[in-house]
C-alpha cells in the first residue's frame, strides 16, 4: 500500500513538474464554441390555449395574450398541454476568460459568456384534448434560455498544457421563450401560436468541471455544468407538480490566450 502511495505521489510531481506554466503571470483567452444542454428533473414545455368568439384576438398561449383584454365570460374553450420528454437541444457560446496563475501548476480564471442553454422536447404529432381543441406541432418545442454565464474555476496544470479545471458559475437568463411550430384547431378555425414565456428564475448556479489543453497558445476547453439550484418560477403551480429542475450543459469551446 505504501508503495503504490509512494508510486502515485512521484507520478503526480512528475507530471506537474512538466506542467510549464510561467508563475505570477496574467492572461485573457477569448473563446467561443458549442453547447448541448437539457435539464434534470421535470421540466415541462407546456402550450396553453383559451379561445374566445370572434372579434376578439383568438388565442392565449403559453404566457402571452393578444392586443384586446381577455373578457372572461366570453370564453369558449381553455386548457394546457405538457410535454416532459426531454432531449438535448445544440447552441452556442462565446466570450472570454482571464486567467491569473499564482504557481506554475495552480491557476484562477474568471469568465464572461454569452451562451445558448434549454432543451428540446420529442413533440412532432397531432394532439386532442376532451373540449375537441386540436392541437398540430410540426416540429419539436423548444425551451430556450440565452443567458450570461460567469464562471469561476481553478485550473490545476497535471501536464504541460493539460489542465483540469473545477468552480462556480453564476447564470443570469436575459432571455426565456418556448418556441415551435403549433397550431390550434376549434370548430374549422385555425390559429397559429407564438412564442411564450418560458416559467423559469432569471438567476441559478452551476458546477462546471472540465479540462482543457493549449498547444501554442490555441486553447481546446471541454466543460460539463451541473446545475446546482432549481430552475422552477412558481414550483407548486402548472403542470409538472413541486418536482425540481436543474441546468445540464456540455461546452466546448477553443480561444487563443493572449498573455
């Protein structure tokens, strides 16, 4: 058992020895690259609908109502749908991060991202529900959250420019809509919806861990986040019940550092 301690030991501070990065030095490293995010949990895209006589704007969906006041006593049909099967949807991601390195195996880097996170959801189909409202998707719905990530990491250089990275990143969504294709059908008459508000916190934090490699200041960075808070608005109200939800994003990005 010692001895394979002692083995361990003398192979990490070999390959740290070979790590070859130059202490008590500053860089910024400007990336951009992919995403393949979903969510955890239950998370559900739901399409909405109230359709009320003609004269007013026919169709509430998901969050937005038409131009006129929606009268209650004039309503017709109302109901929602829900769809919780949950796939990865593909976005994208750019930004820079710099990077202060205290020893020449231990660094800290601080970032600011534009990226494209949300799910996509397996709902191409035709639909109906009990008042005889039709409802047609053409392709899948999705979630799409465009937010602001700022991660924190500690990068720990094992060899040469290979290094394995771990922190905190704080998410800010500027944008949430849920989008797609839908069509209500009531009594011969059809309306198409538009995109919604999609019921989920502006703010969340995540757990990033990854490693990335340089090669002639060429930065090739694979990161997965956890996301560690719920994503829920209002978590006891609409269809999915008090079950939580969480970020899931694969990243992978390359950016040149400039030091």
């Amino acid at each position: 058992m010692k001895t394979n301690v002692l083995t361990f030991a003398l192979v990490l501070m070999s390959l740290t020895a070979n790590a070859q990065q130059k202490a008590k030095t500053f860089s910024i490293t400007p990336k951009a690259g992919i995403t393949a995010s979903s969510f955890s949990g239950n998370m559900w895209a739901t399409i909405s609908y109230v359709i009320i006589p003609e004269g007013h704007y026919n169709m509430y969906y998901d969050g937005i109502y038409g131009s006129q006041p929606v009268d209650e006593s004039t309503l017709i049909r109302a109901g929602a749908m829900g769809f919780g099967d949950i796939k990865n949807k593909v976005g994208f991601t750019i930004g820079a991060e710099g990077q202060y390195q205290f020893t020449s195996v231990v660094g800290l880097s601080l970032g600011a991202f534009y990226t494209q996170e949300g799910a996509a959801y397996n709902t191409k189909g035709h639909y109906s529900d009990f008042d005889g409202v039709k409802v047609s998707i053409k392709d899948d719905l999705k979630i799409h959250l465009n937010c602001i990530t700022v991660p924190v990491l500690a990068n720990v250089y094992v060899w040469k420019g290979l290094a394995l990275k771990a922190g905190l990143q704080p998410e800010f969504a500027i944008g949430k809509k849920t989008k797609g294709d839908v069509t209500i059908d009531f009594e011969r008459q059809a309306f198409k919806a538009v995109s919604s508000d999609a019921d989920i916190k502006s703010f969340s934090l995540s757990l990033p861990i990854g490693m990335s490699y340089e090669y002639k200041h060429v930065v090739a960075d694979l990161r997965y986040s956890f996301g560690l808070t719920d994503l829920h608005k209002n978590k006891d109200e609409g269809i999915g019940g008090n079950s939580s939800a969480h970020n899931r994003v694969l990243t992978f990005t390359l950016g040149y550092k400039f030091p």
